[in-house]
C-alpha cells in the first residue's frame, strides 16, 4: 500500500463476502474504505461490487457513534480504562488511524488489518454479525518509531499455508501470523533481494514500497508494489526475485491494491485515481482497463481468497486441501524449534498408522509407520538441516485414508 505522494495515508480492501458464495458471486467484496467516492480518508467498511463499484452494503461506518471491540485472545469486550480522576480513555475505532494493508482468511472468514500509527494487529469477524477484534497490548512489529513511513505495514495476505503474511513499506520485516485458536505472530526479519535484481530492489522507496502482495498456489507471495514492479517472494528464504513492471497502466495509475479474480487474472486499484481498476494478465504482465461506468471508489488495497496460478499442474493449493480435526489426534509442540513433533493418540485409534511430514508442494519428506494400541505419543523426526517455514503433519490409516493433517511450523 503505498500513501505518500500528494495524499494522506490511506487503505482500502475487498475480500470475498463469503466462503460459501459462488464463483459467480466472488466479485461482491468487502472494503476498508471512504465514505464518499473520491476521498481519501479510509475509514469505513463496505459491501462492493468491484466490476461495477456498487456499494451493496454498509458494514462499519466512521460516523456511528458507539461501537464494540473484543480481545483477539479472550474473547472478551475490551472496555475503557479509567484514570484516577474516573475518566474513562477512549478506545480507538476500527480504522481511526487509517489502514495500509488487510487480508481474508478464507477459512475462518475474515478480514485481518494493520491501523496505521498504532502496530496492532485487527481482524473482523465476518460471520453473521460482523464482530471485531484486537491483539491488545501486543506488537504487531518489533520496530519503535511508528512515525517513520518505512516501518509502515502496507502489504498484506493470507498464503496458500492458511497463515497470513504482512510486510513493512522498507521490507525489513516480513511477519508471520497464524490464524488458529493460538495465534503465533512472528517477525521473519528482512527480504533480501535477489542477485539479478539489479537497481529494483525490494528495499529501495522508488521500486519497491507500498502496494500490496498476492499469494499462489505453490507457497510464494508476490508483492505489486506501488511503482507497478513485481516481485516473486519465497518465504523459506526471504529471497525476492524481481519478475516484471506491469505494463498497459495510466501515468497516474500507482498500483496500491491487489487481488486475484475468478480466472486467474490480476486485478489491481491505484490510491491516486478513482478512475477504474485494471485486470492484468500474469503472463504477460500487460493489463487492460476493467469497463466501469461512472466514478468508482478509491481502493489502495485489495484482498479475497484466490491463489494466483491455482490452475497451473506445477501448482499445489495447500489451502485447498482441507485441515482434517480429530479429536482422538493431536500433535505438539507447534511450531517446532528441534527435530521433532510429538503426533499424540488419546487412546480411541488403534491400529497401522503412517505419520508423514509434507511440504507446500505436496511432496512427502519423511515419514514413519506407527503401530497404535491404546494411549501414546509417537515422536516423528524431522529431516535434519529442514527450512524453517510451514509444511504439514498427515496421518494416514491402514487403508491409506488420512485420518489427521494439520499445519505444522519449522521456526
């Protein structure tokens, strides 16, 4: 997300409405954006149809009065904190401060946020009524100056592993967050720019900052940055790889948003231009304006659940294949510092059982052949010298059919 040109920090986002809705449906999204068409102030949350910019429903707006906030831990309402004169401090709205980037959890549907000015991690309970959330008294990013314009969370995504990602306008801290019942936020630390990247460095302001990032189907992220540069991120290495410069936009198109529609295609909003958005093809990189008629809102960051390249056969969607829950299964520690997991059976399975560690690709890097009678742990080795980063624990049955997986983190 990228804010700094003639315009105040700004932030919007679509996401799809539901994980239920259709692929026809896919194009009603959710935005972090302003009340009225043109401004700059993003603020509220709204209903939209992003093909044709229709609003279609109201979700937050900056002018109610009185809202409910939650912890993000306990569940429970966050109230003022009184002083010891009894005046109760005022807790901060959803998007006071403005958003520079948002992600959807397809899986748990909803949208996570960073607030600028405040390092605090958000997210908005889309189920039903739509509640919200904070990670109260907690650090977002491990940085100190929140006025400093590089340490500004502008990009952000859920990955193909089902955890999300969010990355610093400087690049210098790609943070991690898991989207469970416990959530893990982790600083990964810097991006480091490839060795063919030349002068478009993923660190420098005038190729690499603001804009957005997008997820495929095979682990990557891509961060679009603000300057219409793409760059291929890994996240086991941190290592960016600058891939191309979107071409066929306007002079004063800054690509802020991101996000992948229905057909694979790319489709990115500028923060400077209330003109239209515009699909690009991630072949050719070339994009072609999408026909809205009329003005449509200012949108400087874009989020739904779609992979890029999901159709791809190289592609493996990891989020695509379900955590299956067994309450008669269960492994620790998560995430894992050692060389092993223990994969924990209460005693209601017996049997054969094959535990296997998988990557994000799908392919299988170790595995071991458990036999099952009555209440144990059964530790599984982790290959010496793994990556850090997401893979997944699957436990099979005798007859081949997976009776367990879940997401395991290599730290």
């Amino acid at each position: 997300m990228r804010y700094s040109f003639t315009l105040p920090a700004m932030a919007a986002c679509l996401l799809s409405a539901n994980t239920q809705l259709s692929a026809q449906q896919l194009t009603t999204a959710y935005a972090i954006t302003s009340t009225e068409k043109g401004n700059f102030n993003w603020t509220d949350v709204k209903q939209i149809d992003f093909t044709t910019g229709t609003v279609t429903r109201s979700i937050f707006d900056s002018k109610q009065a009185s809202f409910t906030v939650y912890n993000a831990r306990t569940g429970k309402e966050i109230k003022p904190v009184t002083n010891a004169n009894g005046v109760a401090a005022n807790i901060s709205a959803p998007v006071a401060s403005l958003s520079a980037a948002c992600a959807y959890d397809q899986r748990h549907n909803r949208l996570y946020y960073a607030p600028l000015f405040m390092n605090q991690l958000r997210y908005i309970d889309l189920n039903n009524q739509p509640k919200i959330y904070y990670f109260e008294n907690e650090n977002f990013t491990p940085v100190a100056d929140l006025n400093n314009e590089a340490n500004h969370i502008t990009r952000m995504v859920i990955a193909a592993d089902g955890d999300g990602y969010a990355l610093s306008n400087d690049a210098n801290h790609l943070i991690r967050f898991t989207t469970g019942r416990k959530p893990v936020i982790t600083d990964l630390g810097a991006l480091q720019d490839d060795a063919g990247n030349g002068e478009r460095s993923i660190h420098a302001k005038t190729t690499g900052w603001g804009g957005d990032m997008i997820a495929d189907a095979a682990g990557n992220l891509y961060v679009i940055s603000a300057y219409r540069q793409v760059f291929k991120v890994n996240i086991q290495s941190k290592l960016a790889a600058w891939v191309a410069e979107i071409q066929g936009l306007p002079a004063s198109f800054t690509t802020n948003g991101a996000v992948v529609d229905n057909d694979g295609n790319l489709i990115v909003s500028s923060a400077n231009t209330a003109e239209g958005y515009y699909k690009v093809d991630m072949h050719s990189w070339q994009a072609t304006r999408i026909d809205i008629k009329g003005t449509v809102f200012n949108a400087s960051d874009l989020a739904n659940g779609n992979l890029a390249f999901a159709n791809d056969k190289s592609s493996i969607a990891l989020i695509n294949r379900a955590v299956i829950r067994n309450d008669k299964i269960s492994m620790y520690p998560n995430p894992v510092a050692n060389s092993w997991v223990n994969v924990n059976f209460n005693g209601k399975e017996s049997g054969r059982f094959t535990i296997q560690l998988v990557d994000l690709g799908g392919k299988v890097i170790s595995e071991k052949i458990a036999m099952v009678n009555g209440a144990q742990n059964v530790p599984a080795f982790l290959t010496t010298g793994l990556a850090k980063g997401p893979y997944m624990i699957k436990v099979l049955s005798n007859s081949k059919k997976a009776v367990f997986t879940d997401k395991l983190i290599v730290e």
